[in-house]
C-alpha cells in the first residue's frame, strides 16, 4: 500500500490562535508608533538676517561649495587620464596580437591580397588614391565650398594641382548652402571668388525622391519634402557645363571635390534630379569614384572627401568634421567647440542658443546644459555630451553663420593672371552672373541679426598625393609612442598631484569644521607646509568668486548696535 502525503491543513484551533496573535502584535504596533508621534525632518533655518556678517557668512559658504566642485572635476580628470591610458596599452595589445594572426596567415599570395583590400577600403591612403583617379580622369573640376565659410572650404594643394596639371582641365567653384548666408554676404562673396575663378551659387537639395520615398507618401499623406527637395542653381551649372562641352567638341567628365559636408553628392543628386548618390552627416559616406550619367555629354564623378592636415588650426578640423563627435576624444571635441566659440560674436550667440553672459567657453557649455536638461548624476551639467551635440549642429546645416570676405584681394602664389584668364576660357560668364543673380532672388536668406558673425581662419591645408600620408602617419606614430613614453615617465608626478588634491580636501574639512566668525584662534606651532597650504587654498578660493577690485576689509559703519 502506498503512503499518502502528509495534509497541510491546520487544526481550527491553532488557525485562530495565530490570527490572533497577529491582531495584537499590530494593535502594539501602533500603539507604539502613537506614542513616538510623528516627527518632521528639520529645516536648516539659515543665518539670521540680524546676524553680524551675514554677507561674508554667505559668501564663505557659496566658495566652500565652488571648491568642493572643482576638486570633484580634478578628480575626475584624473581618472579620464587613467582611463585613456589603460585604452591605449589595451589598444597596442590587441594591435600586436592582429599583427601576429595577420603574419600567419600570410603564407598564401591569394590571401594577402585580400586582406590588403579590406585593410585599405577605409584609410586615408585609398581615399587620396580614389580622389587622384577623379582629378586625373576629369575635364572640369567642380570645387564645392560652404557659403558659410568659402575661404576655409578651400584647399590650397588641390588648386595647385589642377591649375599645374595642363591638358587644358578646368576648375570651377561651387558655392553650396546659399540659403544659410544673409543675401549680402553671399553677393560680397561672389563678386570676391570670380576674380580668381568662375563661381556658381547653388542651394542643393538634401533629400531626393526616390522609390522608396514614394511609397513612403502614398501611405502618409502628411509628409512634407518641400524645403528639403527643394534645389537651386542647377540650371545655371548645367548650362555651363554643357556650353563647355559645345566649345570643346566631345563629351565632357565633370569631377566633384572637396572637404566633408559640403554637399558633393547632394549637388550631383540634385543635377540628376533624383537620388543617384547615397548622401549622410557622417564624414565617409561616398569611399570610391562614383560615375553618375546626366546625359550624353556630361558625365558626373563623385569623389571621397579631401583629408585635412593635422597641421590645421582647431577651428579648421572641428569645421570640417575632421573631429568625429562620436569617435574622437572628449578633450578634442571640447578643444573645437571653444575654436568655433572664441572665433564667434559672443551677443549674438547668446541670442541664439537663449543663454546669460559667459566668460569662456565651458561656461557656455555649462548654462547649455542645465538649459536642455542634460545633467549628471548630482546636477552636474554635461559638458562633455553638449559638446559633441554643438559641434554636431555647426558641422551641420542646423546653424546660421557667416564669415566677412578678406578686405583686399590678394590670389594665391600658384594663380598668375595668365591661369586666371585660362580657367575662365570657353565659360560664358555674362550669363553665369545673371543666373547667379536670379537664384539670390529665388531663394530666402536668413536675416544678418538672426544668424551668426564668424571670423574665418583662412584657406584649409589638405593632403592628395598616396606618399604624403603615409609620411604623416609614421610620423604621427612615431609622436604617439613618444607621448606614452612621457606618460610613463610622468606618473610619479602624476602621484603627487593625487596627494595634493588630497591635502586640498583636508583643507576644505577644516574650513566647514570653522568655529563662529568673531573667533579667530591661531596655532604657533602649525608646521610651514600647513600654512603655505591654507594660503593656497584661501587665494584659490578668493581669486574664483570676487572680483579684483573687491576688499576684504571689514566696513565698521556697517556693524550692528
């Protein structure tokens, strides 16, 4: 026979007995919690308004707290550097273990040659190989500039080379984004670029219709691509490009250059009139040659970006989104944002982003940041995320800015009067500027109040020949393990700054512990070090809140009877 299972259930007797014992373990419960009563957290009362100097009680508080802060940043600094530091070994690490793999796998022909291709599909080195196929196979060089910096969209080296290259080859200036410039600007700009080459203004149309976007606006009526598919200028380009090719008899490859984000693609897209080339904010979106068909005559090559120098200013790299947002350094992203800040109209900026007076620029980014909401954990603001969402806006065609054409005409060594007259050959230029006159007036230009003043830094410096980059890289190697050296070397020192920002928080401990203002105690047998350590602190303390011409010195009409 089998055994049965033991039965859970309870006797009545006991299933009361323990309901009843939980009724009167409450009922004392809360009986005790009357007794207690129910006790509100206190309130700091504050100092007194009666109190004695209460504005230098008030003032001592607000530079306890700002000292408090700033030791928190330091420290975490530090730990950023430390951060960096260990990425980098582990990056040198990973990098000599695909060295090994790689030098293992390299024993059959078959597969060096492909894993040099996928190696060298994203380098510099194939994007200056691919940008010298379109230069070499092209007739006409279309160099686009951004309307709001002309000047820093213009690469010096591939001008010489297209001016010295012979073979009757053409270049042409292209000044894209007219629609983000004053109309002022944009005529002073015009009349200054076709003294050294012929210029077109063009507003280029930054989403096209394709298939996929007509289903899109079948299914949802309410989408709207009239701004953005919107393209002016392209009559005009056409018409020259096809004149040109009349003159010279034959068919006619037009090469598209220049720097990130001007709209290389988007000018061809909006020629072809529909989508014809991928297009994106990101740098390095167009890697190859690309041939696109506009008719029987013209034949359009898009091209890679042109590689900036290293060389550069910080305001040429964070303009030509050489600083990646995502992928670079927080100390390189927040380097380009005070670049653009320091070389702005400080009114007009804050008008802009609706923002009080700043001193620099991390200023700026902090009064940003507690504006959006972008806060750290305490209410810290968030300057490093706000940072890369600026540079983002002004790489981009969301800010309205503008820069002042240079005061005098002064062409560059490699442009002679004799190339000047070669490269404006077989262009009809009198209606080049009728046509440019009428897209100005087609077209709707922000006000000058409502967009940006900004101080250009001149013409851009960028690298071409295959040869020229790899030197730069070796010699850009040779200068990262030279600073991890230092690093290395550095780290005692390194230690003790850590101890210092450790007796800088003593200091601020003993400062909160401070006994009430009349009382003043000194110490005789404090060590020198101590001393000369509240000195600093003090002096630290006093040279953030106040202003230079502001005493210390106690007002003896202003004690209370």
């Amino acid at each position: 026979a089998e055994l049965r299972k033991a039965s859970k259930r309870l006797s009545c007797h006991k299933r009361y007995k323990i309901q009843k014992k939980i009724r009167e373990h409450h009922r004392k419960v809360r009986k005790q919690a009357k007794k207690r009563g129910h006790k509100k957290p206190k309130k700091d009362p504050g100092i007194p308004s009666a109190a004695p100097f209460k504005e230098e009680l008030l003032r001592e508080a607000e530079q306890r707290k700002q000292r408090l802060e700033e030791l928190k940043q330091k420290q975490k600094l530090n730990r950023q550097k430390e951060h960096e530091k260990n990425r980098k070994l582990e990056a040198k690490k990973n990098a000599a273990t695909i060295k090994e793999k790689a030098g293992g796998k390299e024993s059959s022909g078959k597969f060096k040659g492909k894993t040099k291709k996928t190696l060298n599909k994203n380098s510099k080195k194939s994007f200056c190989r691919e940008l010298m196929k379109v230069l070499e196979a092209s007739d006409v060089v279309l160099e686009v500039l951004d309307a709001r910096d002309p000047m820093g969209c213009r690469c010096p080296q591939l001008e010489q080379a297209v001016t010295s290259s012979g073979g009757n080859k053409k270049l042409l200036l292209v000044l894209n984004k007219i629609d983000l410039v004053p109309k002022d600007n944009i005529e002073k700009w015009l009349n200054y670029l076709k003294k050294e080459f012929p210029t077109v203004a063009f507003k280029s149309a930054t989403m096209m219709k394709d298939k996929t976007m007509e289903q899109v606006t079948k299914r949802h009526a309410r989408v709207d691509f009239s701004e953005t598919s919107q393209y002016f200028g392209s009559k005009c380009l056409l018409k020259l490009l096809q004149g040109y090719g009349k003159t010279q008899g034959k068919a006619i490859q037009v090469g598209v250059v220049g720097f990130p984000n001007v709209g290389k693609s988007s000018i061809i897209n909006s020629l072809k009139g529909k989508r014809a080339c991928n297009i994106g904010l990101a740098r390095g979106v167009t890697k190859s040659m690309q041939t696109v068909h506009l008719d029987k005559q013209t034949k359009m090559l898009d091209s890679p970006s042109i590689i900036a120098d290293p060389s550069n200013s910080a305001l040429a790299l964070a303009l030509k989104s050489i600083i990646d947002p995502e992928g670079s350094d927080s100390a390189d992203v927040l380097e380009g944002v005070s670049a653009i800040i320091n070389h702005c109209n400080k009114q007009q900026v804050m008008m802009h982003y609706n923002i009080p007076d700043f001193r620099d620029p991390e200023e700026f980014l902090c009064l940003l940041a507690q504006k959006r909401g972008m806060l750290k954990k305490g209410g810290v603001p968030d300057i490093e995320n706000m940072a890369k969402l600026v540079l983002c806006d002004w790489t981009g065609a969301r800010i309205k800015y503008y820069s002042q054409p240079p005061g005098f005409q002064k062409p560059p060594p490699y442009l002679t009067e004799q190339k000047i007259a070669e490269m404006q050959e077989g262009f009809n230029l009198n209606n080049l500027e009728q046509e440019n006159s009428n897209t100005i007036q087609a077209l709707k230009h922000p006000s000058p109040a409502s967009s940006i003043a900004f101080q250009s830094a001149g013409m851009t410096n960028g690298t071409i020949e295959e040869n020229k980059v790899i030197e730069e890289e070796s010699k850009w190697g040779n200068m990262e393990t030279s600073k991890e050296e230092e690093e290395d070397e550095e780290e005692e020192f390194t230690e003790s700054d850590d101890d210092d920002v450790e007796e800088d928080d003593d200091n601020v401990k003993e400062i909160t512990r401070k006994a009430k203002p009349g009382e003043h105690q000194t110490n005789p047998t404090n060590s020198k070090e101590q001393r000369a350590g509240n000195e600093r602190s003090r002096s630290l303390s006093f040279s953030l809140d106040k202003p230079a011409d502001e005493d210390d010195a106690y007002d003896f009409n202003t004690d209370y009877m």
